[in-house]
C-alpha cells in the first residue's frame, strides 16, 4: 500500500513520526539556551530594521517571546507531540496582548522565521553530524506549530478587539442619539475612527430576523461605498446606521436598505455638522414612529416626506417644519399663492374650478400653482405632495392667533 498521504481514508491522515532525541543532544541543548538566545536577539537587532525601531518595553517583550519559544522547542524536541497545544501559553504566555499591540502578524511571523535561521545555523554545535537532518526537520515541524499558534493569537485579539469596538460604537451612536455635548462625543467619536465633519445622515430601521456574524461587517462594507464613514448600532429591534460625507444618491440608500428588516427605513435630514446630527436622529425616528400611517411610502423615506404623518403622531418639530418651511414662505410670497392653493385643494384639484371661484384665467392659476412649488419645493399638481401642502395650510392656520 501506498504511503502517500491522498491515498489514506479521510480522518485517517497518518502522523509524522520524529525520532527520539539522543540524551547528549538533549543536554548540549539545554546548555546552549543562553547561548542561542543571545545571538538570536542580536540577530533580530540586526535583521529586522522594524525591530530595532521599538520601543524598549516593546523589545523586551518580544525578546522574551523569543527566549521562551527556543526553550520550549528543547522541550517539545525531548517529548515531541504531533500538536503541542500548550505552545500558546507556554511560548506567548502572558504577551499576546502586548505581541499585537506592538506588532503585527507578519511581523511576528518575520521574527518566528529569523529564530528558526539562527536555531538551524547552530545546528552543528548541537547535534553531531547524524542527528542534524533530524534536527533541522525538528526545527521545521515546531517553528510551523508556533506560526499557527501566532495565528491563533492574532485571531483572538482580532476578535477582542471586534467586540469592543463594537460595543463602543454602539456606545458612540447612542450618544449621538441623546444629544450629548459635541466636546465629549467628539473625543468618543474620533476613538472609532470617524473623521467626518460635515454630511450627516441617520438611517433607521427594524433589525433584520436572521443576522449573522458577519452581518455588521458586511453593512459597513456597503455603507462606505457611498460614504467615508459608516457607525451601525444594534438596540434590539431597532437598527441604526450613522453616514459621515455621504454622497446624496437615492439608489445608495435604497441599496442599504436591503440590509433593514422589514418594516420602514427612515433616514433623517442631512446634518451639517455634529452638533446637528441629534436633529436629524430625533426626524427619523418620529418618521418612524408615524411611518405606518403612509403604507405607499418608498423604502427608505425621507423624515421630511413625513411631515404630514409626524403632526398627526404629536410631532412638534414637525409641526413648526411645516409652517417654518412651507406656510410662512407661501404668506410672505402674495400674489394670492395662499389663496390659489386652498381653492385648488378644496375643489379636487381642479384648474377651472379654481380659476372660476378666484375669477382669473386658468393660465393665471397653473402659473401660481408653479410659483408654490418654486417657493416651497413641493409640486401641488402630485396628489402626495399636494397632501403635505395642504397639512401646511392647516397648521399654518392654527399657529396663527385668532383676531378678537
């Protein structure tokens, strides 16, 4: 039978069996620690330019990673095991953090690579000339454990890290939410990475059913397509996506909105700076709150599409948007566009009927129908836009004080 490791059953993958180190070359070892230390440091200070640019706190610890790693490789040659588990704890020990903080993997496995060299150039002090292929090929199959046992490492503080830093961007984005003090959500803000200063847009949501491990990942991933940066926040069934120098494009948001669960996806007025990015959340999630009373609504809506459904849900701001954004700029502009617009509404949209009850021609009615939507931004002659008009006549009425 073959011994080519394809030809075995799966599950059945023969181990490599290393020889038994003789007692001598064991002991010439265990002699020679201090020895293979030193010059492998010194080879370190010498190979590796990053290396002599560390801090000395920083050399210390990784000088100690790689005293430990040589010492464990004479106990492992002495008992070896086809994987040594303990190689984390016992060559890494209390480290890993500080390993990843200084360095990273590639680095580390530069300096795995650099000790090997000096471990195999030593090999004909340690070993007689019979036992130096077998310890060069010991040295081979433990400097392999180590690199993935690194791995390893640099996954879990990977992981670490992941977590925190989502905790703390949820942390960052419910602050934004409670309309912290710009000075402290600043410095909590720039602790994430965020380097926006302008363009703010909140988008909310309903969290969808199924969401994976990857999912916030995968969010963020698409959010910085159309975005330079990108906060999600999870509160339980709500989902919250901060957008920094968004560009303004309809089909990005609706795009991301693929990530929403079902239900409605608001996104609130364009913050222009930090200060204002509570304003817009607070839009957004009273658009959401009154959403469900416009069942047509596109996905995403704007919060200010909402107007409409906002007052009707107690919304004061609004209220005060709609008389501060439409009534007051209508008043303010005559020619009678107030009145041409009421009797346009109270009549069914009718262009005759309106200019029949005001006694002006037709053409005199549709051309102040397009002065309201050059004053206001929204077009009487579409029935939804026509709608959040007429909202803005009433509460624009009501904020007016009766004459006694």
């Amino acid at each position: 039978m073959s011994d080519d490791i394809s030809s075995l059953p799966a599950g059945r993958i023969r181990p490599v069996r290393q020889a038994k180190a003789t007692p001598d070359t064991l002991a010439r070892l265990k002699s020679h620690l201090g020895v293979l230390s030193t010059v492998a440091l010194k080879h370190l200070d010498q190979s590796l330019p990053w290396y002599r640019g560390l801090r000395p706190e920083e050399r210390a610890a990784l000088g100690l990673v790689a005293q430990k790693g040589i010492a464990s490789f004479v106990t492992w040659y002495e008992r070896p095991t086809t994987s040594p588990q303990w190689v984390i704890t016992d060559v890494f020990g209390g480290a890993p953090s500080e390993l990843t903080r200084s360095i990273s993997l590639q680095k580390a496995l530069q300096l795995i690579r650099t000790i090997v060299e000096v471990v195999e150039s030593q090999v004909p002090d340690l070993a007689p000339e019979a036992e130096h292929q077998q310890l060069r090929e010991a040295v081979l199959r433990y400097s392999r454990e180590v690199a993935f046992a690194a791995a390893d490492v640099y996954a879990r503080a990977a992981e670490s890290r992941g977590a925190w830093d989502s905790r703390l961007e949820a942390l960052v984005v419910d602050a934004v939410l409670r309309g912290e003090s710009p000075d402290s959500l600043r410095s909590r803000i720039s602790a994430v990475g965020w380097k926006s200063h302008d363009n703010i847009t909140l988008v909310i949501g309903s969290t969808p059913a199924v969401a994976g491990a990857s999912f916030v990942s995968e969010l963020r991933r698409a959010s910085l397509r159309i975005a330079r940066d990108c906060l999600v926040g999870i509160q339980g069934e709500r989902l919250i996506l901060m957008l920094g120098g968004a560009e303004e494009s309809a089909a990005g948001l609706e795009r991301l909105s693929g990530y929403f669960g079902e239900g409605p996806v608001v996104y609130g007025p364009v913050a222009a700076t930090l200060k204002e990015a509570p304003s817009s959340a607070q839009a957004a999630f009273a658009g959401i709150a009154a959403a469900r009373a416009w069942p047509l609504a596109p996905r995403p809506v704007a919060a200010d599409d909402l107007w409409p459904e906002r007052v009707m849900n107690g919304d004061a701001a609004a209220r005060i948007s709609l008389i501060q954004g439409i009534y007051n700029p209508l008043v303010k502009a005559g020619n009678g566009l107030v009145e041409t617009l009421s009797s346009y509404l109270a009549l069914g949209h009718s262009l005759e009927g309106t200019a029949r009850e005001l006694f002006v021609h037709a053409n005199t009615v549709r051309y102040r129908l397009k002065r309201v939507c050059d004053v206001t931004g929204w077009d009487p002659l579409l029935p939804r836009e026509a709608f959040v008009l007429q909202t803005a006549l009433v509460v624009g009425r009501l904020d007016v004080e009766p004459e006694l």
